[in-house]
C-alpha cells in the first residue's frame, strides 16, 4: 500500500493520558498523533471520529494448540481471529501434544509462526509433560527465550516441585506461571459448586479449590523471591490474597479473564456447554467482587485464555464436554461491556495516574463519558502495555501513540452496540460464549506494523496468512 494512512477526529488513548487529534501513519510507523494532519493524494483516509484509538493489544494467554491440536485452530486462524480482536502479539500456551517443554519443539512452533502478521511468542512448561513430575529444562528454555512458564491446564499439585521450580525461575529471570487448582478439591466438576449445580443435579467445583493453591503459591513466592503469575483467577477471595500479597510486597502479578468479568455461573442453567470452562463460572457475587479488585489494582492483566476445541467436544453433555471457549475475537468488548456494568453498580478505577485523570477532565466531555473513558484506560492498560512489559516485548509494544512509535493500534467505536454471530467467527474452532449477546464497543480498524489488517470492521484478506 502507497501512502499513509491518516485516521481523523479521533480520541487518542495511551500510556500518557487522552487527547483529540489526528493520527498519520508511514511505513511502520507513527508520524503524527497530535495536530491535525492534512492528508495527501494516495492517503488512506480513516474517519474516527467518535472513535477512540488505542495501542494494539497483547494476550498473555492464548492456546493456539498448535502442535497436535490442528482440528481446534491452526496458527493461521487463531491469529487471524486475534488480528479481528485488535492483538499485535499473543503469547502462545505450552499445553499442546507434545507439550512445549523443550527449546527445540518451541522453535519450531515459532518458525512456523515467523510469517504471521501477529506476533507469536511461547512460553515453556514448568514440568516435563506437564506430567507434574520432573522439572522441564529450566535453564534451556529461558536461553532459547522463553520469558513465562506455566503447566497452564492443571496446576503444579507437589509444593516442594514447585518451591524448586521458582527458585530456579528467580535464579533465571522467569516467570513461573501458575493455574490454580488442587486436584483433590476438583473432583471431577464441570461448574462453579454452590446451590445452583446441587439444583442441577451437577459435580460442582469449589471455590477453595482455586483458593488454597493462590495462597500456598503466594507463600512460596513470599519465601523465594521469585516472580509468581497468577492465571485466570475467578473468585473475590482469590483476588483478596493477591491483593494483601502485593501489599506485603510479594512479586506477584495476577490474570483475569473476560468470560469471568462477565459472565457468571447462571448461564449454566440451561446445561449449555459452551460455558463450560476452567476456572469455572462463579457467582455474580463473584464477578461482581473481580471488578472491584480490578479497579483498585489487584489484577495486572486481563488474558483472554483463548481455548478453542473441535465441534465434538464442546457439543457434548456437560459431563463430556470439553472445558474452554474461544476469547481472542471479542475479549475487548466483552470487557467494555462489563465494565459499563460496573459502571452502574458505582464501581470506577481507582488508581489512574494523575496526569491521566487529568487528561481527561481536559477534554470538557460529560461526566458519563468521562467515566467510561476512565474505565477504557484502565481496560488498555491491562489488555496492551501491562502485558506487553510483563512479557518483555520491549519498545514496539510501549502503549505510546507518538510520532517514531511503532504502528501497533486499533480504532475502538466505544459507542456502538452489536451482537456477534456464528458466521463472523474467524477461529476454526467455534465455542464462543459471546454468540448472541448483545455487546458494547466494537473494533473497526487495527494496524500491526504498519499494515492495516483490520478495515471498517472486516478483516483484510492481504495478512500473509498460512
């Protein structure tokens, strides 16, 4: 493409604060994002008006699946399912068959990813298999690059194996990952335990399952020293010992997910097995409790674990269903949109830097769409440049909106509503739990490096997708 591409009137977000301008870019990268920009003949010309942009965003956990889960997604259709939900880069689960846990298999999944205009990264498994056994090679992978390890899937059950584990990640500079559960409090459930699985007459999985594992790991982290990420936490009390943890100044940081900002375990009632997942839904208590840590910092990022799987193994009883769904497409209006709901409940951040509140009391808009505002900052922070510092992806990925930054960005209608649809799904997998709800926000141009992947809400063809 010839040219720059110039996005006008729009509502810039990043890092820094929130401002009115224009937006040009040339080659790969930014050339104006503050005054207005005159566009030239062969510009491609982005009205944005009403629309806010914002820099690309980065997911700390997606599975692609790939090696050996190809029915489910390829690397083709999971990253062009991210490039439609505004991602410039996706750090890739070890949970594959075989399972990513030595340099050669995660350098190959990455060659083949190489072309990709998504970013891919991968993280390695704490333990040979997943198995929970042996420790994976450590040392090995963090020399081939690996930044965040993780037997993602199942939590490391033998204490001492994980002691041993993040003493080896503190000595590395790893980040040892943790999925939270203890095997013997699961007990084979399929949904949040409580009055509403008894009255289903469903296995349900408790609460404290996920709760004993955070503040044994916490623990650890507390007597190591080393780096401690918490996955996909679903329950306040979770949230309230990561809280006090960080307080104590333990180094922990912690993921949410869309699906638990808003969704809760009643969607179950109906026995549908697309929301089925693990952790499970909670109580609207629950998440109602996950957006007040939220705003007042306990969470660090917002992951979308991404887990896509074969009609047959979500279209199954719940007993026999798969756990997962699809979460890269919609992931940043599914939290918009319960952040709206936050909003009415009278939940706002509470821990926007100044000069960024400041920015925004500038722009004169009204108090509603401050608030909103407000939240959508916070929402970016924890979708783009929090995960992108957490992975180390360094100066591409700085949440600046800035002449000499690199073009990594989405345009967001923050006013529109819509619905998503089984015939817009991008994923080869089709288990979305958004399908037919009626979201706010929607995504209508991303640029990843330059290239706009994402036009007037459709995506386009020329990726270098294979």
């Amino acid at each position: 493409m010839s040219g720059r591409i110039v996005f006008k009137g729009a509502v810039l977000l990043d890092r820094t604060g929130i401002r009115v301008g224009d937006l040009a870019i040339e080659g790969d990268l930014i050339t104006s994002a503050e005054a207005a920009v005159e566009p030239g003949p062969g510009d491609t010309v982005v009205d944005a008006r009403g629309g806010v942009v914002l820099p690309a965003l980065v997911d700390s956990h997606t599975h692609l699946r790939v090696p050996g889960g190809e029915e489910a997604e390829t690397l083709a259709s999971g990253t062009m399912a991210a490039a439609m939900g505004g991602y410039a880069a996706v750090l890739a689960m070890p949970n594959t068959t075989p399972a990513l846990d030595n340099p050669a298999r995660i350098a190959q999944m990455l060659a083949a990813a190489a072309d990709l205009p998504v970013k891919v990264l991968a993280s390695g498994t704490i333990t040979k298999e997943r198995a929970g056994a042996e420790l994976s090679p450590l040392a090995a992978l963090s020399k081939a690059g690996v930044k965040l390890v993780t037997d993602d899937g199942s939590g490391v059950q033998d204490a001492n194996l994980m002691r041993r584990a993040l003493q080896y990640g503190a000595e590395l500079g790893l980040i040892v990952a943790e999925h939270c559960e203890v095997e013997s409090l699961f007990g084979g459930g399929v949904m949040n335990e409580g009055p509403l699985s008894a009255g289903l007459g469903l296995r349900g999985i408790p609460a404290v399952a996920e709760e004993v594992m955070v503040a044994r790991d916490i623990e650890l982290a507390r007597a190591t020293r080393a780096r401690l990420h918490l996955l996909h936490l679903s329950t306040g009390r979770s949230a309230e010992l990561v809280e006090r943890a960080k307080a104590d100044g333990v180094p922990v940081t912690a993921e949410v997910t869309p699906h638990h900002l808003l969704m809760a375990e009643d969607l179950l009632r109906g026995y549908g097995s697309v929301y089925k997942v693990n952790p499970p839904l909670r109580t609207d208590e629950d998440r109602r409790a996950l957006w007040r840590y939220l705003a007042r910092g306990a969470f660090d990022v917002i992951g979308t674990d991404h887990a896509p799987h074969p009609r047959w193994r979500k279209e199954a009883t719940l007993d026999d269903a798969a756990f997962g769904m699809l979460g890269l497409q919609h992931a940043l209006s599914a939290v918009y949109t319960g952040a709206l709901g936050a909003l009415e409940d009278g939940v706002r951040p509470e821990r926007l830097p100044g000069e960024v509140s400041a920015s925004i009391a500038g722009l004169g808009f009204d108090e509603s769409k401050a608030a909103r505002l407000a939240w959508l900052w916070q929402i970016a922070a924890m979708m783009s440049w929090q995960p992108a510092r957490l992975l180390g992806l360094g100066d591409d990925f700085v949440g600046r909106l800035a002449a000499g930054s690199r073009a990594n960005l989405v345009l967001f209608d923050d006013s529109s509503e819509w619905t998503p649809t089984a015939a817009s799904i991008l994923s080869k997998a089709g288990n979305s739990p958004y399908l037919g709800l009626r979201l706010s926000g929607r995504i209508e141009e991303v640029v990843v490096d330059g290239r706009r992947l994402v036009g007037s809400g459709e995506l386009i063809s020329e990726g270098n997708w294979h």
